[in-house]
C-alpha cells in the first residue's frame, strides 16, 4: 500500500490554496493518496489562540509577496483578492456537504478559484450563489444544505479532529505520522514520499 498525504485546508488560505495547487500532482507522482480535510481556519485560530499573518502589518504585505513568488514559481495563476480576510464558514460547511456528496474536488476547484484567481467577494451571499451555479452546482441545495444542524456538525467533528492532532493553521500535511505546516513545506513532502 502506498503513502497517504493528509491534507487540511480553508478556502480563505492563500498558503492553502498554493498547495492545493501542487499535492494532487505530487502525489500522483510518487503513487501517494491524497485525502482532504477541510476544516473552518477561524474554529482552529480560537482553539489555539492563533490569528492570521496578515494581523501583523508588515508580515501580511510580506505573506502576499511571498505567495505571489510562490505562484510564480509554480506555474499557477494567483491574485490578491481584494475581500480578503473573508468568512469562509459557510464555504466550509459547504464542503462539508460536498465531500458527502462525492463531489469535493469539483467543490475544493470552484471555491479555491473563485477566491485566488477570480477575486470574488465571497462574503457576498449573491456572489456565492452565482459562483456555485457557474461551477455546476445547485445553489439553492447548497444555500439550504449549510443551514442544516448535521452539516454544521460535521464542519465542527472536522475542526475539533484537526486541533486534537497538533493543527495550529493551514496548510497542514500529514505524512508518515509528522505534521508539516505551509505551502512552503512541500519539499519536505516530496523527500518524504521518495523516501
């Protein structure tokens, strides 16, 4: 059996983002399985009394011109979304939804884009909407799916799973048992599925 990559994420990461960008590749490269866990960053920052880079002025301009290196660096189109710091939580209780549904790859595509390529507001219930209805998805279902106690249980399960196993922020991988943090990080997950 090959090794399986652990991969925690929110839509509102730009770090996030970027390595959702590079670990399907990676680990179709080394015969790794991906396994996702979106969780709601804001539910793992009070948990562990953290707080986003960009609450610190010069680390936040700093962090974009980071990621903005990084995109490069990879090949992908990144943008600076203008909305940003956006409440992601009913994206994450979406997700929730869609992982049930068999459908989080199409969802994890339409929301990472939506927000670090297209520079949606997705704060705006209406941008949402429309944004999930040009990805192929039924907004309304989605819309009423999010507002249900079993869904916004599960986001909760996820969060609470993730903080008990050492996450602090995202990205998280885990591989081999170690956590790794960040995007740039992925070196050290290649040299361990080529190990």
């Amino acid at each position: 059996m090959g090794k399986a990559v652990q991969f925690y994420y929110d839509y509102g990461s730009p770090a996030a983002y970027l390595a959702w960008t590079q670990l399907p590749a990676l680990c179709r490269k080394y015969g790794a399985e991906l396994i996702c866990h979106p969780v709601l960053l804001g539910g793992i920052f009070k948990a562990t009394d953290n707080r986003s880079p960009v609450t610190v002025e010069k680390k936040g301009a700093w962090m974009f011109d980071d990621m903005e290196r990084h995109a490069d660096r990879y090949g992908v189109p990144f943008a600076r979304n203008p909305y940003f710091i956006i409440n992601t939580l009913p994206l994450m209780r979406g997700a929730m939804w869609a992982r049930a549904n068999g459908r989080l790859g199409e969802y994890d595509k339409v929301m990472f884009e939506a927000i670090w390529v297209n520079q949606k507001d997705m704060n705006d219930v209406a941008v949402i909407g429309k944004v999930l209805t040009e990805g192929g998805f039924d907004a309304g279902e989605l819309v009423a799916a999010v507002q249900e106690p079993d869904v916004k249980g599960q986001l909760i399960e996820a969060t609470e799973a993730a903080v008990s196993k050492g996450l602090f922020g995202v990205p998280t991988m885990i591989l081999d048992g170690e956590m790794h943090f960040g995007q740039d990080r992925l070196d050290w997950i290649e040299r361990a599925l080529a190990s």
